[in-house]
C-alpha cells in the first residue's frame, strides 16, 4: 500500500501544479477548442493530466528499488517501454497536430519494445478450436501487439467525460491487483497499486469539476500498462484464464468495435471520424434530462459529471464478475456475452427512445 499512497502524492500534487501554473507557462497545453461532436467542457482547460500520471508511477517505483529492486527494475522497464505511446499522445495534446494513425503506430511501437525487452506476449486463447494459434512466435506477437495498441485506442475513446476513463481505469486496476495478490505476482500486484494510486491523485482534480484531462498522453500510457499488465499476468499464471482480462476490460473494446461497425457499416463513413453518438455521450444528451437547453457553465459541468457514473455501473457488470470467476473460463465467456447484449440493449434503447424511465435523471427545480 506504499507504493499506492507514494504514487498517488506525486500524481495528486504534479497535476495541481499543472492545473495551477499550465496557463501561465503551457498556454498552448490547453483544450481550447470548446465546440465539436466530443467537447462538452465550457472554457479551456489543460489536457495533460498524463504527464502527473506517468510521474507518479516512476517515482513510486524508484522508491522500491532498495526493497524490491528487482520488482522496481521491471516496473521502470516495462514502463519505458510504453514511452512511445504517451510522447505521441502528449505531442497531440500539445500541439493538436498528431494524427491518430501516427499515435497508434507509435502504441504499437510501445507494444513491440516490450515483447523484445520483457517477452511479454499473448501465450494462450484458452479456447479450443485456437489452442495451437499461439505457438506461433509470429501470431502470438502480432495478437499481442493488436491487443495492447487496440486497448490503448480504446482507453482513449472513451475519456469523454470527467472521471469517465480515470475510474474505469482505476477499477481494473484494481481487479488485476486483487487477481495478482491471489497467485502472489509481485510486478503485477506492484504495478496495478502504483498505476491506482498515480491515476486516483489525477482523479480528485478531474471529477467532478474537470480541472485537468487526462489527455492523449495519459489515456495511451494507461491503456499500454494496463494491456501489458494483464497479458504478463496471464502469460506467468497458468491457473489465470485468458479470458479474465477480456471480460475484465470489455467495456472500452466493445465500445470501439461498436463504433467501428456503426461508422463504417451502418453509416458508411471513416471510423477515425469523430462522431456525438458514442453511448456516453448518447447518455449525455437523452438521459440526463434535467439540464437540457440551460447554458450555464456550472450546470455544463455538473451535467458532465453526473453521466460518468451511468457508464462505471456499466463498466462494473463486467469487472465484477471478472474478478470474482478470474479461473472459470466457461463463466467469463458467458459474462462476457451478457455484457455484449446489455451492451447493445441499452444503446438500442436510448436511440429509439425506449430506454427505462428509471435511467433518465430528472431533478426538480
């Protein structure tokens, strides 16, 4: 719990300096541009809330290298491996000028450097039609590297909220530290604690008031730790089921691949185009009723606010289950099919204007 109380100092007091001093020195850092389909924030704000992220891992790690140097060393490694996909988002955030496939080359990057350095590769499906896909070095490494970029991608898509990405992330952060504890993986246990604790010190100045964003940066870097952490997890613990952190991060990969289908078949356009109708911001809009047509800064923000937790109870149908049956493949495989079509129940319903009356928040005057 050290490392989670360190990391979680250095996060919470880098990013207060930024969000106190980034106007003064890093004006160009800011999100400036308030109107298009996925801004929802009413004045700019700083939008490199990665940098006390990254900070706070490194730091907590380097206090650990007296008492557990070897457990510190691969945490600084494996961490260096994911350079390249935080620089690339953090170039984005501050010059507005990356272009997503540049990011995702450069996460993909990331993922690659850590097969070489660490070895950290998708061992096994689990399933067993595709037991033997796996014991080809050559698909194993491209299945590996498609994982962790498209999870990486994924992260990123859905920080569209304040503390929408930041506590999705913490919980399965939280579920791998809890999985890693029970099989006594020290890296990982570690790892997860630090990452909970640097993105938890973000946290308390993203929600509710959007005082920073995690940024490019910072969703890239988190979406990286988190897709190695797991594969390493699966890949040094035969009793982990593969299928543990599928179920367990679902809920952002089947949002990017819903939204793959609905623009590029549905709608018949790029799926790189920016578009308002991710379930988000579809909550945003129809479900929080209350404070539709009132401009008011404040009321903005508290709307925005108030549409994250709808999606981390949604998110918690798929990490609860994962971490309570992280053995049983047959239950994750079954979950994750529920999650799917709870999934697609409620977008549906939203869409049609169907959706429970129970979900739509309403508040008197």
């Amino acid at each position: 719990m050290l490392s989670l109380t360190f990391s979680f100092f250095i996060s919470l007091f880098v990013t207060l300096a930024i969000v106190r001093y980034a106007h003064l020195y890093l004006p160009f850092a800011a999100d400036s541009h308030l109107s298009g389909a996925q801004k929802f924030h009413t004045r700019p704000v700083p939008r490199i809330g990665g940098l006390g992220v990254l900070l706070g891992l490194i730091f907590s790690a380097v206090q650990l290298q007296r008492s557990y140097p070897s457990v510190s060393n691969a945490i600084l490694l494996l961490t260096a491996c994911g350079l390249p996909a935080f620089f690339a988002g953090f170039a984005e955030d501050l010059t507005k000028r990356v272009t997503p496939f540049t990011r995702l080359m450069c996460t993909t990057a990331a993922a690659l450097v850590a097969y070489y350095a660490l070895d950290i590769h998708i061992t096994r499906l689990d399933i067993a039609p595709l037991y033997g896909v796996c014991a080809s070095p050559l698909l194993a490494l491209i299945l590996t590297v498609l994982a962790v970029a498209g999870l990486a991608n994924a992260i990123n898509i859905i920080d569209g909220f304040n503390g929408l990405a930041s506590m999705v992330t913490l919980m399965m952060f939280g579920s791998l530290a809890y999985v890693a504890f029970r099989v006594s993986e020290p890296v990982v246990l570690s790892a997860a604690l630090m990452m909970m604790g640097a993105i938890l010190g973000f946290f308390v100045w993203n929600f509710p008031a959007g005082l920073i964003f995690l940024g490019d940066g910072g969703a890239y870097f988190i979406g990286f730790m988190l897709g190695e952490l797991s594969i390493l997890l699966v890949m040094r613990h035969a009793e982990v089921s593969a299928w543990y952190p599928v179920l367990m991060v679902i809920y952002p990969i089947f949002e990017t691949c819903f939204s793959i289908y609905r623009k590029y078949w549905v709608r018949g356009m790029s799926p790189s185009v920016p578009d308002g109708v991710h379930l988000h911001m579809l909550i945003y809009k129809r479900l929080m009723r209350w404070a539709v047509g009132i401009p008011h800064a404040q009321t903005l923000t508290q709307r925005n606010s108030m549409t994250s937790p709808y999606l981390w109870l949604l998110c918690l149908v798929a990490v609860i289950p994962a971490t309570l049956f992280w053995q049983y493949t047959e239950v994750l495989i079954c979950c994750v099919a529920l999650f799917v079509a709870t999934y697609i129940w409620l977008y549906l319903s939203i869409v049609r204007f169907h959706v429970p009356r129970w979900l739509i928040y309403r508040r008197k005057s």
